[in-house]
C-alpha cells in the first residue's frame, strides 16, 4: 500500500514542540528492545542536530521515565 499525500508535510520548526515530540517518540521507538545501539544513537543525534535539539537531554528524560 502507497500513501500518497495531496501536499508535502510541513517541516518541523526547529525546538518547537513538535520537534520534541518527534525526537522524544524517535527515542523510545529506538529503546523498544530495551537498548539503543551504535547506528541507532547516530541515527537520534543526527535527528536531533536538524531539529536544534540535544539528543542527551531526551536519552535521559527515558531513562528517569522508565526507573519510575
């Protein structure tokens, strides 16, 4: 199945909300196996650079998430 968009999507606005949001559901898509590997991080870091964000700042809010 191919979905075709009638118009492209509206790039994400760098530190905005949804950009956070975006990178924030990135990381736990990335952590379902309970770890992140080496191509994994780079693939969030380089993510997270195009969105103005700091991949370290997400990485630890999942981690201070999942002790609770």
């Amino acid at each position: 199945m191919v979905l075709k968009l009638k118009k492209p999507a509206e790039p994400l606005a760098k530190r905005s909300p949804q950009a956070r949001v975006f990178l924030e559901e990135l990381v736990a898509l990335a952590r379902v196996d309970g770890r992140i590997d080496r191509n994994e991080k780079k693939m969030l870091g380089l993510v997270a650079g195009h969105l103005g964000l700091e991949l370290s700042e997400f990485l630890k809010r999942q981690v201070d998430h999942r002790s609770r």
